[in-house]
C-alpha cells in the first residue's frame, strides 16, 4: 500500500508540470550526501512516519463474491494508517526552490483527496477514499526540524503533506457450497459384521440424493401436530 501511495502522489505532481519542465520527483531521504550528488532541479518526498488510524479500525468480515454471486472468499475490514511525508525543493538559488514549493503547494492544497484515477493496485481495487492533507495544524508526527537534525542537514523550507490509506485486510477462501447430505451407514457390533445400505439425514427414506444432491426438492412428511400443554387456552 505504501508503494501505491508513493506513486499516487508522483502522479499527481507529474500531472501539474513538473517532470514536463525537467524537475525530477523523487521519494529519497534528502541528507548532506544525497544533497551533494543531486545535478538537477528535484521535488522531495520523503516518508518519514507511517501511523494507524486505530479509531477506524472495524471488526467482523465482508463476503467477497464471483461473477455468478457465489460466495468465494471472506476478507477483513482494511486498515487505516495516516503517512507522514516532508516535501522539499532543491535547485540551485532559493528563489528557484520557492518558486518550485509553490507549484507544489497549489498543486496538493487543491486536492483533498488523491484522486480515483492515479490509484493503482489495491487502492484502486478497494475503491475507498484516500485523503490528502497539506500543510495542517496539528499533525499528531515528529516535527520538521526533528526531521532534519534526525537526518543530519541543515532546516530548509518544507511540506507537512498527509495521507491516509487503507491497507486492505486478510481474504481467507471460503469452501464451496455443500451440495450432498452426510450419509450414515450402520455396521453389526459382531466380528465380521457388514455395513447396512446408507441413509441420508433429513430426509426420510432417501438413500440416493439424485442429480441434484442435498440442496435438490424432496418431499417431507407434514410436521407432527404441536402437542398440547397445561395452561394452553382452548381454540
């Protein structure tokens, strides 16, 4: 899910100019070596806190279903986590890294959401809603300057941006539709004593199921007349 995030937000970004105009975008921790080998005007999105969301967390399991509405798997709900990454711009003066941020801003602040068609993957299978928030208060995540002194650089002008995902939940197959009766078979307690023909339970007199297994029509005997009590008031 991680990764599909990732190329969520690369979508996006491309999508307003960016790579159009040269500017690499890329997912690297921005430290003094990674600085010191960078030859061209680069976005950084760097991911550095992955959180869940423990009040969304749900319970039970939902039935996945083929084409023809058969039950075939059972998968449990997502869950949510909120991705914490720290945007920055590099060139070669502050005024071009400003005027990059910018861009970058508009860009993401128009957005709530990461939109249904730059997801990829189990995203886009979930068919869930995958919010964006830029540049919040009060982001519940280590703050910016932690982030840098962490990474050894100096503090540089940078985007809080925060996304949360879902991460979709354990699918067990299910076992096919039971379609035969259990048989019962009886045998002699003597040595050497042979098993009786079969009977099938719930049904009476019925050895064979038929071509159409358990699940096929039988007529049943009338249910037996409800046996009347003490206190029971006259018709």
């Amino acid at each position: 899910m991680i990764h599909e995030v990732d190329e969520g937000l690369r979508r996006l970004l491309a999508g307003s100019g960016l790579e159009a105009s040269g500017v690499d975008v890329v997912f690297d921790a921005p430290t003094r070596d990674w600085a010191a080998r960078r030859s061209a005007p680069t976005v950084c999105v760097f991911l550095y806190d992955i959180r869940e969301d423990a009040l969304r967390r749900g319970s039970g399991a939902g039935e996945v279903y083929d084409e023809d509405g058969h039950v075939v798997a059972r998968r449990s709900p997502p869950r949510w986590f909120q991705l914490t990454y720290l945007v920055t711009a590099w060139a070669n003066r502050p005024q071009d890294e400003h005027r990059l941020l910018s861009q970058v801003l508009g860009t993401l602040v128009a957005h709530d959401v990461l939109p249904p068609a730059l997801l990829t993957g189990s995203l886009a299978e979930l068919g869930l809603t995958v919010g964006l928030d830029t540049a919040g208060t009060g982001m519940d995540a280590p703050a910016a300057a932690d982030v840098w002194s962490a990474l050894g650089g100096e503090l540089k002008a940078s985007l809080g941006v925060r996304v949360r995902a879902p991460l979709a939940g354990v699918t067990r197959v299910a076992a096919p539709p039971v379609t035969e009766g259990l048989v019962v078979r009886s045998a002699a307690a003597r040595e050497g004593g042979q098993a009786g023909p079969g009977r099938r339970l719930r049904y009476t007199e019925v050895d064979d199921p038929g071509p159409e297994g358990f699940t096929g029509p039988r007529e049943r005997p009338p249910a037996p007349a409800r046996r009347r009590r003490k206190g029971d008031r006259q018709p």
